[in-house]
C-alpha cells in the first residue's frame, strides 16, 4: 500500500522513456510471474518475498503503458477499474471453501474465481461507481463527515463482535460447546508463563506447602492444574516453572533470539531448585518433538528443514549431530534435576496437527460429524527420537516416565475429543478438559 501510495504521487515527475518504459514493463510482469510460479503455502509470510510482486507492480505502474498488449487489453482494462471491488470479493469466498473443506478441489475453486470476478463487477458498477458519483455532489467537508458515519457504522458493531468474541447464541448449544473448548485453557496462563520479554513470576496453584515442582514450556502450562488436583493434599501447591518456546535444556539457545532468556532462565530455577525441599518431586513436561523435528502442523512446514534451537553452534539442518547433542541436552538436564529429588518427566502429548476445535466446529455447522485423530504409529514415528532420550534419561539417571496414551489413545489412535467435545485447545495443547483426563496418571507421582 505505501508503495503504491509512493507511485501515485510521484509518477508523473518520473515518467521514462519509451524503451526505458518498455524494459520496466517486462520486468516488472516478470516479477509477478515468478512470484506466482515460485511462491507457495509454505513461503513464510510477512518476508523478504514479498518484494517481488510489489516492486513487479510498481515497475508496471511507473511503466504506465496503457497500449501494451499486457496491459492495453479489453479483459486487463476491465480488470484493472474493477480490480479492488474483485480483491474484496475473493477474501470470503476463499474463507468459504475452507469452512466447506472445498479448498482443495480445483472445480469449486475455479467456480469461485468466476464467482469472485461476477460479485466485483457488480459491486464496482451498482457500489463503487454509484458512491463516488453520489459523494461528488456533496463538498469536500460534508464527503469526509459521511465517509467517517459509514466508517463508525460498521467498526462500531464490529468491534463489539470482536471484544465479546463473537455473537453468543448464534449457534447451537453443542457447536458452540464445540468452539468454546479452544478458550478452556489454564485461566492464569498469561499471567504465569514466562516468555522472551518476561521472566517467569513462578505462580502457585494450592494451598500453603510445596507439593510438586512443575518444569517446562506450554504443554506444561497446559497441564498444569490436573497436576493439581492430582496432589495428595488441599494443604500442598504446585510450583510453576514455565516458559514459552523454551525446552527444558541447559544452555540451549534459539537461532531467532540473542537475548539469551532460555538459556538464564534454566540456570535461574535451577539454583532456586536446590534451595528447596528435597522431598519435593519435579514434573518435566515439553513439546519436545517440535525442538527435535520441527513443528507438524501443515502451514509450519518451512519451518522443518533448519531447526531453531541449539546448544553449541546452529545447524543447517537436522544432522545426526544436531539429534545427539539435543538428546544429550535432555538427559544431562533431567540428571542434574534428578541428583537432588525425584524428577518425573511426561512422556509426548499427541500432537493432532490441525485445530481441533476449529475443524470439530465448523463440520458441525455444516451437520457433519468430523474428529481429529492420528494413529498410534505415526505417534510412536513422530516421537521415536525424543522417545529415545527420555530412555536413556530413565536409565542413567533413574527418571520415571509417565505415559500419556492410555489416557488419551484407544485401540490404534489418538482422539482429539472425548464423546464429541474437543479435549484441545489448538492442534497439541490440551485443554483442561483434556488435562483433566491425565490427573490419573500425575497422582503416580505421590504414590
């Protein structure tokens, strides 16, 4: 938009010659072109990419060659005064098929594109056109007045759509129950989970005595209160030791930040670690296959190939190196823990790769039935390396493994609800519906 703001006023003092005209033409189409051959789901997005087609269209803008067989055109004519009425168009009609699951399908997508170009033509010709031409009986004074009422009548009603998250009561009862379990996370996450700007407050949950030591990164926060209730007294409280984004390894580092708060984190509650009760179990809880194999849902896949965090030096790519000096990281961590108390660590939480909530609720909508689920082996692949350091954990320094599936898994799967309601929040953070389920398995901890 700033570019084509930058176009605008100052074309006209830089208007090139023919064949300099011609040149930018070309090589402005050439851009776009490219962008559209080379770019896909996976390119990250904000990035530098998006230069290509921005300086394309601006290469063809300053080229202004209004009789070029690429832009001179009837059909690119026609395109280009209904161009912004069409882009307002594609957006819901895009968002459509992926409520219908129809985005994959070429006919419903190309129905769509013919749809987009008929509805933008319409609202060019019967609302563009005919608010401009009406505006223009108006002074300047009066346009900018009604310009911001119909503003303010549609961001006033919006805006109340978006504080209260919706309008409630415009489904059914069971489909909003559907969408609900994504908000039914821990209600004191924000305020308890550390991140990169804000250290760890480290809350408690309980009563007055230390019960339990809870490390990790969200998937610990997610679980957090079922640790809770696991406690053996009203008396005892969970220490939370949590941090966003951050595996449960000294010195480890993130290839995004030098700002080094992982890494100070770990040696921070460390050194508080020996200074309390010895008595006291610790529970180590991570989505440590993310750390290992890069992120599985299907819009993180350009994540994968170079991974992001690191002990010694970054690393290009997942190397056998890149695995032991990880794995090596977890055991020698949870040894340390482990020389001054009891240290559980939980075993992976299925990770589901697609929002349960979202795509549980909107088959609802549509009438349908739909769960989320994926199957016990592709579990055990996804996990196998992780697996592997926390056996050599449990072996070398006697670290019990708690294991999540019997609590979560049946037959060959993994479910992503319970009788229909979502036990997630998102694709692999349980909610407290579904953390609920694992309180079993935590009171092993106090046996």
């Amino acid at each position: 938009m700033l570019a084509g703001s930058l176009v605008y006023f100052y074309a006209n003092q830089l208007r090139p010659a023919q064949g300099i005209a011609r040149t930018l033409e070309i090589f402005g189409f050439t851009l776009i072109l490219a962008s559209i051959l080379l770019f896909d789901g996976n390119t990250p997005w904000p990035g530098w990419q998006a230069m290509m087609p921005v300086l394309g269209t601006v290469m063809v803008l300053l080229a202004s060659r209004s009789n070029s067989f690429l832009t001179g055109t009837i059909i690119a004519q026609w395109l280009g005064k209904a161009s912004y009425s069409i882009y307002l168009w594609h957006w819901p009609l895009s968002v459509g098929l992926i409520y219908l699951e129809l985005h994959g399908d070429w006919f419903a997508t190309l129905m769509s594109l013919m749809l987009t170009l008929l509805l933008g033509w319409v609202s060019w010709r019967f609302v563009e056109q005919s608010i401009q031409r009406g505006l223009m009986s108006f002074r300047s004074s009066q346009q900018i007045i009604l310009t911001g009422l119909l503003v303010l009548l549609i961001a006033i009603p919006a805006l109340a759509v978006r504080i209260n998250d919706g309008v409630e009561g415009r489904f059914k009862q069971e489909i909003e129950a559907i969408f609900a379990e994504a908000q039914n996370a821990n209600p004191r996450r924000s305020e308890c989970i550390g991140s990169v700007s804000t250290p760890t407050p480290g809350c408690t949950y309980g009563g007055d005595s230390l019960g339990v030591i809870v490390i990790g990164d969200s998937h610990a926060q997610s679980v957090i209160r079922s640790v809770e209730n696991a406690l053996p007294s009203k008396e005892l409280h969970v220490l939370d030791w949590t941090i966003s984004s951050c595996p449960t390894i000294f010195g480890i580092k993130h290839t995004g930040r030098d700002d080094g708060s992982c890494e100070d984190f770990f040696k921070k509650v460390y050194a508080e670690s020996l200074q309390l009760d010895r008595e006291i179990p610790m529970l180590i809880v991570n989505r440590i296959s993310s750390y290992f194999e890069g992120p599985n849902e299907p819009d993180r896949a350009h994540e994968v190939p170079t991974p992001k965090r690191y002990i010694s030096n970054p690393y290009q790519y997942r190397s056998e190196s890149f695995y032991r000096e990880m794995q090596q990281g977890i055991i020698d961590t949870a040894c340390a823990f482990s020389e001054h108390r009891d240290v559980f660590m939980l075993r992976p939480i299925p990770e589901l790769k697609l929002n349960v909530p979202r795509v549980m609720g909107r088959a609802a909508l549509l009438g349908r039935e739909t769960r989320v689920w994926i199957s016990l082996e592709e579990y055990e692949q996804r996990h196998l390396v992780a697996w592997k350091a926390q056996d050599r954990a449990a072996e070398e320094c006697g670290i019990t493994m708690l294991d999540p599936r019997p609590y979560l898994c049946g037959d060959d799967r993994c479910w992503g609800d319970i009788n229909g309601i979502p036990v997630y929040t998102d694709d692999d953070h349980l909610s407290e519906r579904g953390g609920q389920l694992l309180t079993p398995l935590f009171r092993k901890m106090f046996e």
